[in-house]
C-alpha cells in the first residue's frame, strides 16, 4: 500500500530529501534509443535548466543532482527560514513566474488600488502560495510536468511521461545526507557513462568541482546549496567542508566491488 506524501515529507523532522523520478517509455528520458536510433541527450540539459530556475523560486535548495538515462536523481533542502522572510508581494512574484494567479493578485502586483476585504484576500493567496512554494511535491509537479510536456511535443505524442509519482527518501541526519548526496553524485560513474567526476556531465559534482578555486576563493555554484567552506555562514551551508565532500566522493567512486 503507497503512503501519503504528507506522511513521507516532514520538514519538522527533516529538511533533507532524495527524490526520484523515472520515465516510463522505451525512448528514455535522455539518452539513445537504439531501436530507433535517435539521441535524447539534450534533454538532459531540459532537467538541469529547470533544476535551476525552480531553485530560484521556490525555498528549496538543490544539494546534489544526476540526470542518467531514464531516470534523474535529486536531493533537496526545504529552507523554510528564507520562505517566512518574504512579504506578501516577494511571495506572488515568485508564484506568478509559474503560474497567472487570480486576477486580484494581478492586480495587487501591478499596483491597483485595492480595498480592504481584497488586501485581506490577497493576504490569504499569499500564505497558500508560501506554502507550496516550500513544498517539495509542489516543486516536483513543475518540474515534471514541465519536462513531459517539452518531450511529448518533440516526440508529436501524447499520454503519460513518467512512470508514477516521483519518490522520495528523507535523510535523517548528517550521515545520510552525505552518503546520499554522493550516491547521486557517483551514479554515471557506477553506470559507466563517464570515467572520471571531471567528466561526469549533468551533474552538480561536475559544476562544484569547475567551480571550485582553492587559492582565490571562488564562489559556489548560485543554485546549488553551499557546502561550507571559508567566509561561508555556517547556517547557509551544508555542515560538512566542500574539500573533505570532494574526497568523499573521490574515495567513494574508486572501490570496486566484486560484481
């Protein structure tokens, strides 16, 4: 029996989570149909500019991701800190850059005046929107849906994309983040499409390592949650050192198991 999302996804207990999603169709999300002989790989691209824009929306942080053939992996930060910081505009801006909204809200935004009854109606837009903008299954819909509707238009196609609902994983401490987040990080390499984390395409271990600077300090990646380094707040970041992450991941993709 399937559980509610409710019940899965507990920001009090939590605020980290591994999402999943996987095509049902034989064409693969990315990649190369061999039956057909048509390549999919710039759709990889599609999950990853997503990625990005949805990261700038909605109070949710991106801390690893991977986009394979069929399927893509994330791992996400519910900052409800920085979703009760904003006032009531900042909240409708940021909904109305995925959806029109009512009109009332149309109207608040352009500067209409308003009466009372319908700034308190727009109050009450504005807390629903607040909410799902630190929702993680309100994210995955725009996420989704974006990505099937872009690849049932390019395969001239209709019906389903995915092969269910997205499925999610909380991480309960420390531990299981890291461990997550480089099980993400390491899944090309564990599937032989790439040699080499330097050659991991569409993935966030590839963008922290070109971004990473030692000697000069450069600054992480925007849309993806900061692991602590020097000069970063330590409540910003992922509480473990963006170095030590790196030979985590390295130390982790070199065993070899039997099989």
């Amino acid at each position: 029996m399937t559980t509610a999302r409710k019940n899965l996804i507990d920001p009090a207990s939590t605020p980290y989570y591994h999402c999943m999603a996987r095509c049902v169709r034989r064409a693969f999300l990315c990649g190369k149909d061999n039956f057909s002989g048509k390549k999919y790989e710039h759709r990889r691209q599609w999950v990853v500019d997503r990625l990005k824009e949805l990261s700038g929306i909605f109070a949710l942080e991106v801390c690893a991701y991977a986009v394979m053939s069929n399927h893509y992996h994330v791992v996400l930060h519910i900052n409800s800190q920085q979703a009760k910081k904003w006032d009531t505009k900042a909240v409708l801006q940021r909904w109305t850059q995925l959806f029109s909204g009512p009109h009332l809200v149309q109207r608040f935004l352009v500067g209409d005046q308003l009466g009372k009854a319908e700034l308190l109606r727009v109050e009450e837009y504005a807390q629903k929107y607040r909410g799902r903008l630190m929702d993680i299954s309100w994210f995955m819909r725009c996420l989704n849906e974006y990505l099937a509707r872009l690849a049932n238009k390019e395969d001239e196609c209709k019906g389903r994309f995915w092969e269910g609902r997205y499925k999610s994983q909380a991480l309960l401490d420390e531990a299981a983040l890291l461990t997550c987040m480089a099980y993400v990080d390491l899944n090309p390499i564990r599937a032989k499409i790439a040699a080499t984390l330097e050659t991991s395409e569409h993935t966030s271990i590839k963008e922290r390592i070109e971004s990473y600077d030692s000697a000069n300090g450069k600054k992480q990646k925007a849309h993806l949650k900061p692991l602590k380094s020097q000069g970063q707040h330590p409540e910003q970041a992922i509480p473990y050192p963006l170095s030590s992450y790196f030979e985590l991941v390295d130390w982790s993709g070199r065993i070899v198991r039997k099989g």
